[in-house]
C-alpha cells in the first residue's frame, strides 16, 4: 500500500505519481489522505490500480478514469468520473451536480444522493445511485444505464437517446420525449445484475423504466417556433 498525504506532497505529485503506473506495475494499491475537499484528484489515471480516497473531494475527482478503480470514503463535489473511460469509481457519501458526465464506459456508484444533472449526456456509463437525484439527471443520455434506488428530480431523461433509465422511487417529471417503457425480462436480467455490481438491496421487479419516445430523432415542423 502507497499512502500519499496530500495536504503535505501536494496535488501535483499525487497526479504525477498515479500517472507513472504502468500495466504491470507492482504499485497497485494507494490510499490518498487528507484530501480536504482538494479538486482533480486522481484525473486521468490509465492503469489497474486501486485508489482510496480518506475524505471528500472536489470538482472532477477520477475523471476521464480508465482501468482504475477509486474510492472516495466520503462526497464528491461536481463532475466526479467526468468522461470515464473504464473501471470503476464508488463514491460513499453523496455526489454533487454533473455525476458521470459524459462518461464513455466503466462504473460509477454513488451510496448516497446525486445532485442535478447526474449522468448528463452519457455515453456507455453504468451509473449506480442508492440515493436519490435531482433534476435533468441523464439530459441527452446517449447510451449507457442509470439505476436509480430512490427518486428523482424534474426533467428526468430530457431529449435522451438510447440509455435506458431504471428508477425505484416517484419521478418528479419526465423530460421531453421520455416515456415510461415496458419492463422486460432482458431488462430485469440487466437490473438484477447492475444492482449486485452496485452493491444494492433492492429487488428489479421494484423498478420501472424509462427511455426515448424516437420523436426528436428527425425535424418536425410542428415543433418549430
């Protein structure tokens, strides 16, 4: 285990640090302490090593992660796995606006709340929330899954494309061309697993689905101003 004080060494030196790993380095398990809130922390790693994380942290913590699994053992301010590429992300307490933006694959699991805007225009991420979200959560989603265990907010899925989003609780509103949609069993089959990778006590037959209604794929006059 690397224990890195990032109060004492510095944002830049951890960054620099994690960078270096290479695939078959033997450093593989860090742990990051007193990060005090500190922002792009663990940005742009790209090998298979594990990250904890001991307390909250700023803006972009983990973005554009690829391979690597971090841990934050505490909340994340905005734009936490921002453009992840792969491997896992868990964040224990609650997650601020722009979770998962963007993200382009690997897994984000939040075990607390997300703030608004939670998975916006994601594109393959696999976004677990045990918590609720708040509004305009999965704007112009393009791919990828959202699992919501408790409610969300307004505008839920507004002018998405293809994710599909799975939500236990009340959904304040659904964005433009979002419906409710059939759940299928090749849907409970993907639930059932996404909720054990998250780590989720909750059963899929509890959930319902939302996804596009495909009526903004092309123009349409009648909704021009």
């Amino acid at each position: 285990m690397q224990t890195y004080d990032l109060e004492a060494d510095g944002l830049r030196g951890l960054n620099a640090s994690l960078h270096a790993q290479a695939q078959d380095t033997n450093q593989t398990a860090w742990e990051i302490v007193n990060p005090k809130g500190s922002h792009a922390i663990a940005v742009g790693l790209d090998a298979p090593i594990e990250v904890s994380v001991k307390g909250s942290t700023g803006y972009y913590c983990a973005g554009m992660n690829k391979q690597a699994t971090i841990h934050v053992f505490g909340s994340a301010g905005p734009g936490v796995a921002e453009n992840m590429m792969s491997g896992t992300v868990i964040v224990e307490g609650d997650a601020s606006q722009c979770a998962g933006a963007t993200g382009n694959g690997g897994t984000l699991i939040i075990k607390g709340n997300a703030s608004s805007r939670c998975g916006i225009s994601m594109k393959g991420i696999d976004i677990i929330v045990h918590g609720s979200i708040g509004h305009m959560s999965a704007f112009m989603a393009q791919s990828g899954n959202l699992v919501v265990c408790g409610d969300a907010g307004e505008a839920l899925g507004d002018s998405l494309y293809e994710a599909r989003l799975f939500v236990r609780g009340s959904v304040k509103s659904l964005g433009a061309d979002c419906v409710e949609k059939e759940m299928r069993p090749e849907h409970l089959t993907l639930l059932a697993e996404l909720l054990d990778r998250g780590g989720c006590d909750a059963k899929p037959e509890d959930f319902k689905r939302y996804g596009s209604a495909r009526q903004l794929y092309n123009f349409n006059i009648d909704n021009a101003y």
